[in-house]
C-alpha cells in the first residue's frame, strides 16, 4: 500500500517533467525550423537585388544562433551588395569573434579587398586593412608586397622592410618579397642621402650605409663639403630620415678625414 502510494505521487511529478522536456525539444526543433526558414528566405532576397529584407532575415539568424557564420555571410553580402562597405565589416569582425570559420575569414578577406578600393589615396587606412588582411591569412604575397609600398610611400622605410621579413618567415615562394626587400634597402639609402642634403645643403663626398647595430634598422654617415664655404663635416641620418644631425666637423689639415673613413 505504501509503495503504491509513492508510485502515485510521482505520476504528477513525472507529467510536468515530461511536459517541460517536450517544450524545451519543441523550441529547439522550432529554433532549427526558424534558422532555416529564415536563410532561405535571406538568400531569396539576395538573389532580388532587395538588401533590405535580406538584412533583415540574417539579422533574425544570428539573434538565434549567434555563432551561425552562414548568417554573418549572408549579413556581409547584402551589405556589401548595397553598398554599405563599413557595416559588412563590422558583421564580419563581430561573427570572427564568435566563430573563427574559414568560409567567414575568405568572406571578411573579401570585403576587405572591396574597401581597399574605396579607400583609395588614404594611405593610413589602407595601411590598418592591409595588417588586418594579414592577420586573417598570412601567406598573401601580395599584401606583404602592398602593405611594404605603402609604408614606402610614408618614407617609413625601417616598417616597409619589417613587414617584408615578416613575409619571408610565411610565405611559400617569397623570392618577390626578397627582391623588393633588395629595392627597399637601397630606397633607404637614397633617401637618407636626400634628407642630408636638403637638410644642410651640403655636397656628399663619401657615406657608410649599413645596419651598425644588429637590430635590422638601416643607418648612414656622409661626409659633405658645405656648399659655398671651405668646410667639410660628418653627417648621420637613420630612422627612416627622421634623425638627421650634423654629428663632427672636419679638420682637413690633421688628417682627420683619413681617420675617420678608416674607422667606418
């Protein structure tokens, strides 16, 4: 009698149990349908050209399933489609850091590109899109190749070589990284040379270029006569030209010259 008692005081215990299962399984069958439903619908009104609905219907994804990277793909294309460059970028980070999936890295790499080209003349961006293109994918050539000619064009050279060496340690084939590395170092030179001479108008007659510390930044002494007077001094630029000082004067009739061409 005992026994039976208890077995009928856990029917209605076991009832509202099952029941709640059953909701909770109905809502994630119902969570799965609405996803679905709401891709397809999302890929209906790309194929219309009608950006609008779509964004809507993958913004409805990703409310329900914050981790779903077809909708953040979805999301970046219609953006994308309507010319919002900026908000597909933003969906696009914001679903890399919820789901790191290759099919949603190509994606952003995509819409990265798309803003290059928006971004054309303003260097400083290209710049940031271009070191975030590598850190999505660092065996693209080509980024290494642009990001470097960019730094270049800032006169930053000692960033422009930085970003090649990194490209030799990651990709496959870089023979065209070693050679603009090549053509970047001799950049340099020329250009701290023009920065001594514009600075102090002074007739170069001899320089030593070369990394002096180890630390694969690239330095320069001249020696140049000033123009209209009978004096000749030593010269060091390095950091991209940025320091650039008079750093000796010579003493012709001492020899000193002599002197310091055998030191450096």
């Amino acid at each position: 009698m005992e026994v039976r008692g208890n077995v009928k005081q856990l029917v209605p215990v076991m009832a509202v149990m099952l029941v709640i299962l059953g909701l909770f399984t109905a809502c994630g069958k119902s969570a799965e349908q609405q996803i679905a439903k709401q891709l397809e619908l999302g890929n209906k009104y790309l194929t219309e050209a009608d950006y609008e609905a779509a964004i809507v219907a993958f913004n409805k994804v990703i409310t329900l399933d914050e981790k779903n990277a077809v909708g953040y793909i979805g999301l970046m294309e219609a953006y994308q489609k309507s010319g919002n460059i900026d908000e597909a970028i933003q969906y696009g980070e914001s679903g890399l850091e919820k789901n790191d999936e290759d099919s949603l890295k190509n994606k952003l790499l995509e819409v990265y590109q798309k803003k290059q080209l928006e971004a054309e003349g303003d260097d400083l961006l290209r710049i940031s899109i271009y070191r975030k293109m590598l850190q999505l994918d660092s065996e693209q050539e080509s980024a290494y190749l642009e990001l470097a000619a960019l730094y270049e064009t800032q006169h930053d050279y000692e960033q422009s070589m930085e970003v090649l060496r990194d490209g030799l340690g990651n990709v496959a084939n870089p023979e065209n990284l070693r050679l603009k590395l090549r053509q970047t170092v001799d950049s340099c030179k020329e250009h701290l040379l023009d920065t001594i001479e514009g600075k102090f108008n002074v007739e170069i007659r001899g320089t030593s270029f070369r990394d002096y510390n180890g630390d694969k930044n690239y330095e320069l002494f001249a020696i140049g006569k000033v123009i209209g007077l009978d004096e000749e001094n030593i010269y060091y630029c390095g950091n991209s030209g940025k320091i650039c000082e008079q750093v000796y004067t010579i003493n012709l009739q001492e020899n000193q010259l002599w002197v310091f061409l055998s030191v450096i």
